[in-house]
C-alpha cells in the first residue's frame, strides 16, 4: 500500500478515527461484566490518567526489533504467567529483573550480538481460559481470569468480574514500571553485579561444571576491558521494556493516547503487546484493535497455524511491511516444532515479509502430574528451544529470541534443572496464579543451554 504524509504508512494516517470498530466484532475471551455501567465509570477514569509508557519508547523498542528481524540483535522476553496485585512488591520486581538480566549477559557473549530486554510485567494480569467456567465439588463458577478481572479464591464473591480491578491494574502496573526502571537506571543492573551472580550460581549449581568455561570467558573479556580502562555507560545502565497480552480490550483501549508528535494511537499500557493463540482470529476484535496503534505488536502462533494464515495476520497488521513492527512468538511444542515450523518460516520468508522469530517453549509443552499440579519439564522446554534453532539454522533465517515464563524465586512448579525437582516436590512451592514458571536455577540452566546453541552453530 501507498504511504501517507510524511513516509508514515497509509492505513495508519486515517486509522485513530476508528479505534472503537473493534467493539462491532467478535471479540473473544473477554469477561461478562455484570454492570456495564461500572465499567463505563472505570473505561472513563483510565482514560484520563497518565500513560505508562510513551510513544518514543515505543518506537525506539520497534527499532531495535527491526535488528532482531535482520539477524542483528536476539530477544530474551520473559516474566510472570499471571502477574498478582500481591505481587507488585520491590523484592519480587527486583528478583525477576535480576533473573532476566543474568540471561541476558550470557545471551549477549555467546551470541555476540545485543539483547533486547523485555519484561512480561507491568500489564500482565489477565489470563484467556479454555472454559469460562470451574467445577468444584459440585459448585460451578466463573473461571479465575487474572487478577484485572476476578480474584483466585473459590467463592461466588471473588470470582465475580469487577471491572474496578481494571483500574487497580493500572496502579500496580505504574508502581511495578517505576521499580523497575529504577533499578535498570540506578546501579542495580551493573554488568560487573551482573556477572558476580553468575559466577555464583555456576559455583553453586550441580550443573555448574558444565558452564564454567563460558563463565570464566565472560570474566576474562570483563578483565580485558577493565584493564584497557574501557568502561561505557552501558555497563551500568540496561534498556528495559514492559509487555503483555493486550486481552482486555476495554482496559487497552482505555490507556491508548494519539500521540502529540505525530497523531498517531499508541497503546501507552506497555511498550508491546501481543494477541494471544486464543484470539488472533482475523475477523475478530484484537486483531482488528491491533491494527490500529502503533506500537510493536506480537501474536502467538500455534501448531494449527498455517502460512496463509499466518500471511494474512501480515496483511492486516503490518501491509507496509515496516521492520519491527510484527512479531511472531512460535509455540509449537517440543514433539512438534520440527515438523510445523519449517513450512510456515518458509513461506513467510519467501514471501518477503520482515518479521522477528521468538520461540515460546512453554505454553505448547504443558501437562498434569499425578498430583494434580500443571507442570512443565525444563527438557521439554530445552527441546523445544534446540528445535527452533534448528528449523532456523536449517533455512538460513534467524532464530530471533525466546519468551518464557518464570520467576526470580525459588519456586517449585516445573520439574528439572540442575537442583532437580521431581514430580513429587511440586506441591512445595506451587505459588503460580495460573502456569507453572521456571524458577531463577532453571532460568539460567535455559539461558547457559541457549548460549551452547548459538555456540555450536
């Protein structure tokens, strides 16, 4: 398509004058309100407060996700499955962000190229269900949606959707961005700090052998550079950017602004968002909402997925083809990544699109213990990675970030890693609202076994 007024894409210059004709289409796993009239009041208020990121951020992440598109930069996207309002506290922000941040260095060594850092936090507080409702013992109530719609106990009170948790959304997620950004900012994410927890955990891990030449590499590099009296500001500073599933489509639209510069809608509840597998049908409200702001954008695409679909997701979101603009988040699972990617990256790709590649390992590799627990085993999860580099190095494209679901704490609710935890240890720490995450020992384990993949190419 043709470009607008001042090099900016067609369908975009005249799109912010129908940033509601989402509401006149199917729009799934949205949440049955009981009072439209109070999320009305809530919609109104969240329109007029500040935004929780700004456009120029926005772009500067569409930047650096068009070097990913070219091979040039890698993408480590993780966090929380469910964010909880409990959970907005300084000990648990700081905890992910260090767990995040000591992939990253890793990732960057081995892949010699940057990582572009993105959180699952700051927005992430609701979930799409398979069924809209639970049985208990008989009793039947709605499903437990995230703490942005519902609370998680069993009651009939609880578990009522409130729309006024939209607007509790909105503070815990300013109050998560601004620890966040201090610690990025103030001296916490310094590459040297970085790295001494490194070394720690390679010490201390049963697995640690295995990783204490790419570690000692790392501190040797750090040495060089320390010597020659190289020390740039981005040793002690990290860009850091928030994400989420943009589910709710009342709350995100709510917090969408035209920006000031350009007149253009950007949706300031994250940096980026992305649809999710259970909503990305393209006659359907998110991609039609998706279509219209413009900040980087992602969809999870599952094993059903096919490259006329996935070509038609390219049509209505990016038509101009803009780098940066469109991620696609791969979540085939471990027994099927091999067989379904290579088709859909090949036509894709033959097409001429410009898309990033990021493999989510975790949503496709799911299953219940027999106690009860949903789990997730890390070799599963490392399989899958393996798979998509594979598939990418096979073709020639490249294989452009991961997206996982973790935490900084010592959690108990996948099994493996280098502390094994077992089937039987899960009900420890079973602390996760909705997914099983990886825990900060396992996280490292994925990030080291990551670094040999790139390593090994």
């Amino acid at each position: 398509m043709p470009g607008g007024a001042g090099g900016i894409p067609s369908y975009v210059v005249s799109a912010h004058s129908n940033l509601d004709s989402w509401r006149a289409l199917p729009a799934a796993q949205q949440p049955d309100w009981p009072d439209r009239g109070e999320l009305d009041k809530v919609v109104a208020e969240l329109g007029g407060l500040p935004p929780l990121v700004f456009a120029g951020e926005c772009d500067q992440l569409k930047d650096e996700l068009a070097a990913v598109a070219r091979g040039e930069a890698f993408v480590l996207q993780g966090g929380d499955c469910a964010e909880t309002f409990a959970g907005a506290t300084a000990d648990n922000v700081r905890n992910k962000l260090k767990t995040l941040l000591q992939m990253a260095i890793v990732l960057t060594y081995a892949g010699k190229v940057p990582v572009v850092k993105i959180g699952r936090l700051a927005g992430q507080f609701a979930k799409p269900r398979s069924k809209g409702t639970e049985t208990r013992e008989g009793v039947e109530l709605p499903a437990y949606r995230g703490d942005m719609v519902n609370g998680f106990d069993f009651t009939s009170e609880a578990r009522t959707p409130d729309p006024w948790r939209l607007l509790k959304a909105y503070h815990s997620s300013a109050v998560t961005l601004n620890l966040a950004r201090a610690f990025a900012k103030g001296g916490y994410a310094d590459l040297r700090q970085v790295h001494a927890w490194n070394q720690d955990f390679v010490a201390e891990s049963p697995a640690g052998r295995r990783y204490e030449q790419l570690a000692r590499e790392i501190d040797q590099a750090l040495a060089f550079m320390r010597a020659c009296g190289a020390d740039p500001e981005e040793f002690h500073t990290v860009e850091f950017y928030s994400s989420h599933e943009a589910l709710i489509l009342d709350y995100d639209r709510a917090l969408t602004r035209i920006d000031s510069r350009t007149g253009l809608p950007y949706d300031v509840s994250a940096h980026m968002v992305w649809i999710g597998e259970r909503t990305r049908q393209l006659d359907g409200a998110h991609v039609d909402f998706f279509a219209r702001i413009r900040n980087p954008i992602g969809v999870k695409l599952g094993p059903t997925t096919t490259a006329s679909q996935a070509l038609e997701l390219v049509e209505k979101l990016n038509p101009d083809n803009e780098p940066g603009r469109l991620t696609f988040i791969t979540r085939m699972g471990a027994p099927k990544i091999r067989e379904l990617l290579p088709g859909l990256v090949k036509e894709v790709t033959s097409a001429g699109v410009q898309v990033a590649w990021v493999c989510d390992p975790m949503h496709g590799n799911t299953f219940e213990a027999p106690s009860g627990h949903k789990t997730r085993r890390l070799d599963d999860v490392l399989d899958e990675v393996a798979g998509f580099f594979e598939v990418h190095r096979s073709l020639g494209t490249h294989p452009g970030g991961i997206h996982i679901e973790f935490t900084g704490d010592d959690v108990t609710e996948c099994v493996g890693g280098g502390h094994e935890i077992a089937e039987g240890d899960l009900a420890t720490r079973y602390e996760t609202a909705c997914d099983p995450r990886l825990n900060r020992g396992q996280s490292l384990d994925l990030a080291f076994r990551v670094a040999e993949l790139y390593r090994s190419v």
